[in-house]
C-alpha cells in the first residue's frame, strides 16, 4: 500500500487581524497542477484556480483555524502550531508521513506511532504538497476576511486581507481596533 503523505502550511501569519489559518492536504502527486507554487508567489485568480482543482482532487484536506484572541493569548507562533495540529486532527483518514512549511512542528504531532513528521524551511517554495496546503489556507483565509469586510467596512480587509498595508495602518490610526485586531501586534 502506497504511503499517504500530507502536506501542512500555514497563512496569516503576518496579518494584523483575523485567525491564522492552516490547511493539510493529502493527494495524488498526479493530481497536483503543474505550476504550483508558493501561495505568495501567485496572482489571486492563479491561486484560486488552483483551489478548485486541489480541493476537488484531494483525497483528504482539512483546515484548522486560530483566532485573533489565541493569537493574542499564546503568541502568534503558538497559534500557527496550533491550527497546523487543528487542520492534521480534522483529517478523517490519518498520514505516514506530514511534511510541515518550517523549522517547527506542533507538539501534538510528535510521538505518534508510525508518523514521520518532517520540517522543511521555505517547504512552501520546495515541496509540492506544501505549496497545495498554502494555496488551500491562502484562498480560504482570504475569502474569510472579505467576509469580514462586510462586518469591518472601515478597515478595508476586501483589498489587503488583514496584512500591515500602509491603507489598513491608516484605517487602524482613524478607527481603532476593531474586535478581529490583533492587540499584540505592533505596527
């Protein structure tokens, strides 16, 4: 029986308001489109054409979420690990191998029998599977702060997604934090 590997990555991590949002995806290496890449490095239409074919071509994906509140409670590298574990938990069909964007791994990874839990920094530029996770977290984090555009209107998320742009810092000077900010941040 051919190994299930799974790919985890994170987004969000930088943004000034909203949860971090990670996705874990499992799929046919035959499956994966040619010219993925890195969520970062793709146009908005690029990567959400990309969502469609992996979602509709995964053999499992989940997505885990932190929010803005854990952020703030635990710190934002905590937080990442912890929607890394929340997105691998929701998996129904569990992995041999996880291959995870960075130099850490969530503490709930380690230990399990019989998982290979490998860290690879800049995995999301290197490996395949984790470039499907980040596109995956990408459009759904993204899609979620357009969602809150319509709750936040003065912040402007539709255009930046919650990320430190010089629009967002403006509107957070005007306006204040709204519930979604991260109160931790600086900027």
């Amino acid at each position: 029986m051919p190994l299930k590997i799974c790919g985890i990555d994170e987004a969000g991590r930088g943004c000034l308001a909203g949860p971090v949002v990670s996705a874990a995806i499992i799929i046919d290496k035959n499956k994966i489109p040619s010219g993925i890449k890195d969520s970062k490095q793709l146009t908005e239409a690029k990567r959400k054409e990309y969502y469609g074919i992996l979602t509709a071509n995964a053999s499992y994906y989940s997505i885990g979420t932190a929010s803005h509140n854990e952020i703030d409670e635990i710190n934002i590298l905590k937080a990442a690990m912890l929607s890394m574990q929340r997105a691998f938990d929701g998996l129904s069909v569990k992995p041999d191998v996880v291959i995870i964007d960075g130099p850490s791994v969530p503490s709930g990874l380690t230990g399990i029998t019989g998982l290979k839990v490998i860290p690879v920094i800049k995995g999301d530029d290197r490996v395949k599977l984790i470039s499907c996770a980040s596109v995956i977290a990408k459009v759904f984090r993204d899609e979620l702060m357009v969602r809150l555009d319509e709750k936040y209107p003065h912040y402007g998320f539709k255009h930046h997604k919650g990320y430190a742009t010089a629009e967002h810092k403006n509107n957070l000077i005007k306006y204040g934090f709204s519930e979604i900010h991260r109160k931790t941040f600086k900027f």
